[in-house]
C-alpha cells in the first residue's frame, strides 16, 4: 500500500525548538543513537532534493559519522515488511497492510545504511520498545540515554521517546535529523516532547556533545 505524498516544507531549526522542562544533555558515554524507521517506504513519500528530505538524511548522516567515531552504540529500527494481520494488528485498521516484505520498501536509505558493528531491531508498532530488546540492550551496555532521529516524528519517534522516559531513559529529539507528515505534525512532536518527556535539540548541539 503507497503512501500518501508529502507536501515539501522547511526543516526545523533553532529558532524553533521549545523549551524542554528539563536540562538533559547527551553524553558519549552514556548515549545510543536510535535510526528510526529510515526505510525507502517511509521516504518515498517526500519529494527528493527538497526539504525535509536533503536535510534529514543530511543530518542522520552527520550524527552516524559523529556516534561511530565517538564509540557510540548505534541502533535502527525497521519494519519487517509483508506483515500478516496477526503481526500488524490494529496497524491495518489505521494504515491498511503497509509495506511489502522486498528490499525496494524495506531497505535502509543507502546514504545512511547500517555498518559492521551497528544493531537492526525489527519494528512492530509506533514505540521501538515493542516486542523489541531495545531496553536490554541499553541495560546491558550501562547507558541511559536515546538520542532519536529518523521518521515519523510525531508517531514513531516520539511515542519511543515517551517509552523511553517511562523506563527512567533520557530521551532526546534531534530536531532537524527529524522528518514528518507536515510541519505542524514536526513542531507538535518537539513541543510534546519538550513539555512532557524529552529534550529537542539540533544536529549541531548533539553533534558538539559527541565530539566533546
């Protein structure tokens, strides 16, 4: 089932991020970065060579380079394709059967693909915590902290942010590493987030964080 096209709009940037209730800022040491649901059929819908999509994957591309040089655990998510109505579940009833099981809807986008050494959790619903080890496997490796980019904002991503937050993990929203249905859709996500359960931030703030 093809998506609904998405109208082009202009990446949030600075002037745009709310202010988080709380003053978490990520750590090397303690962070993973979470690649959410990066896959070609979520993408498609967006025209190429314009925003959000330039700067999206742009930036995703900026925070992989940066989490892998630092040592930093990296982790994606992404739907198995050719779900059956079991698996989907109530998915269909909102988004019909979704995306086929081939590499043409359920590959990573090729600029910002996993590496040696990178984690590919399979995606079940909305949070990236469902019927996942995500939880584990930040546990396991002694840190507390989720720094998410990817799609969709105000779906995906942020329901694993609240997830996060509810199992006592910091999470944080890079704002412009983000990507949505449409620009309210975006804006209502950081603003959720920072009020509720996040800290929106920019590439660059998470990016110097790293390099630190």
């Amino acid at each position: 089932m093809a998506m609904t096209p998405i109208a082009p709009y202009r990446m949030p940037g600075l002037g745009d991020l709310p202010t988080a209730a709380v003053d978490w800022r990520p750590a090397p040491e303690r962070a993973v970065v979470l690649v959410h649901d990066m896959q070609r059929y979520f993408l498609r819908p967006f025209p190429a060579g314009q925003s959000p999509l330039t700067e999206l994957v742009g930036n995703v591309a900026k925070l992989l380079a940066a989490a892998r040089t630092a040592g930093v655990p990296v982790v994606y998510t992404a739907q198995p394709g050719g779900m059956s109505r079991k698996d989907r579940g109530l998915l269909h009833d909102f988004w019909g059967p979704g995306m086929d099981a081939g590499e043409a809807d359920r590959g990573i986008a090729d600029e910002v693909a996993p590496e040696h050494g990178d984690t590919v959790l399979t995606k079940w619903r909305y949070s990236a915590f469902f019927r996942s080890d995500l939880e584990e496997r930040l546990r396991r490796s002694g840190r507390d902290q989720l720094v998410v980019c990817g799609v969709y904002a105000h779906m995906g991503c942020l329901m694993t942010a609240c997830d996060a937050f509810s199992r006592d993990i910091q999470p944080f929203l890079v704002a412009d590493a983000l990507a949505d249905l449409s620009l309210d859709d975006h804006l209502m996500a950081l603003r959720y987030a920072a009020d509720r359960c996040a800290v929106p931030l920019t590439a660059a703030d998470v990016l110097a964080g790293l390099e630190a």
